[in-house]
C-alpha cells in the first residue's frame, strides 16, 4: 500500500486521540475538574482501529500490541458510562468484530510473523517502543480497575502521570523510528495531561481568566454543554 496512505490513516487515527483528549481537557477546564466524558471513549474505539491498521500496515509490533492490549477497556469504560447498551447494534458488532478479523488474521495467516521480524526496528528498538506502548496503554488498566471499585468512570490522577511517562518513551521511539504519525501525537498530547496533572492538585481553570470577555466565555459554556 502507498505509504502517503498508510502515514494519512495513521494521522487520522492519532488525530481522533488529539480530539478525544482536546474535548476531555475542555469539558475538564469548563468544569473546573477532571471529566470523563463518553465522547471520550467513543472516539477511543474509533482511533484504535484506526491506529491498529496503521500498525499493522507499518509493520510496527509495538503499535499493534498497545493496541490489542487497551481495546476492551475502552468499551468496559463504555458500559460503565450506560453508553455502550444505547449503541446500535450495528456499531457493536463492528466494534468487536473488526479487531477480532484482524487478530485471527495476525495469528493465522502469517501476519503477526511479518511484524516481529521487520528489519526495519532493531531489535532493542522494537523492546523499547514495545516496553513504552505497554506503560503508555497500562493508564488504561490503572483508569480501569480504579474505575470498577468506584462504580464509574473516571480519569483518576495516576492516569496522567503514567500518560506522561509513557508518552515521552514513545516520543524518543518516534524519533527513532522516523514516524511522523507518532512524534505529532505525543509532542502534543503532553500539555493536556500536564493541564490535567494541574487540575487534580486544585490549580484553577484557565478558562476563568475568559470571564471578563462574557461573549468568549458564554461561547466555551455552549460548546462544553453538547461535550457528554
């Protein structure tokens, strides 16, 4: 496949991520607290599938094992947020069927091969971008089993900073790797779970400085209300 593709669908895939944390950090600033929106993790099921078939087009493993290894909380997160049953049926299917095809075809028809042995990755490289994807997906883990003993979805602190960890391991892969795709994510991602960082230790909402300009402010309040 042309590569100018394969790079696009990476993009997409790592722009879906930006905006899913650009509305979590926004209906976060509005509120003055750490949300967790749907909308979140809507985009979240979207992005990774987008994100796997750039993995495995790339023939990157660390990619394709984050990936595979975070799915299922996105849609766990989903059903603790009551949005998951509201889905059509049709969405549902899609959303475990697509990842389940691309599994059996890694395993059963020599995929998975290929990705190990890409001589493009060195061998530490490739334990390197893997070892980071793992902590960079284990926020996921931690958000999860914080979030089943509260009973609901939430993006607790440790969230961020493991995000923060990992997301600068994976911006040294980039480098590495030359990967356009992942080295715009994670240059990017590290403010808003900075902002985050900064949220749950009671730092003030930088949107309260916008108070003074009530057009600007009642404009972010309209935005924040249709962020579910």
């Amino acid at each position: 496949m042309d590569n100018i593709l394969i790079i696009g669908i990476g993009f997409l895939a790592q722009g879906l991520f930006f905006f899913r944390t650009i509305a979590q950090w926004f209906k976060s600033e509005q509120e003055g607290e750490v949300i967790s929106p749907v909308i979140y993790w809507q985009i979240s099921l979207v992005g990774s599938v987008l994100m796997l078939t750039y993995g495995i087009l790339r023939g990157d493993f660390a990619i394709v094992v984050g990936q595979f290894l975070v799915y299922s909380i996105y849609i766990r997160n989903l059903q603790l947020k009551k949005a998951w049953q509201k889905m059509h049926w049709v969405s549902k299917s899609l959303a475990v069927i697509v990842p389940l095809a691309y599994l059996a075809w890694l395993i059963f028809y020599g995929g998975l091969n290929s990705i190990v042995k890409n001589e493009d990755v060195t061998l530490f490289w490739m334990v390197w971008g893997t070892v980071a994807q793992i902590v960079f997906i284990s926020r996921f883990f931690y958000q999860w089993i914080y979030s089943e003993k509260e009973k609901e979805s939430i993006l607790p602190l440790g969230f961020w900073i493991i995000s923060t960890a990992g997301s600068l391991m994976i911006f040294t892969y980039s480098i590495t790797r030359l990967d356009p795709v992942l080295f715009a994510a994670h240059s990017l991602g590290l403010f808003i779970y900075l902002r985050n960082i900064l949220l749950h230790f009671g730092k003030g909402s930088l949107f309260t400085r916008l108070n003074k300009i009530p057009v600007l402010n009642k404009l972010i309040g309209k935005v924040s209300d249709k962020i579910k």
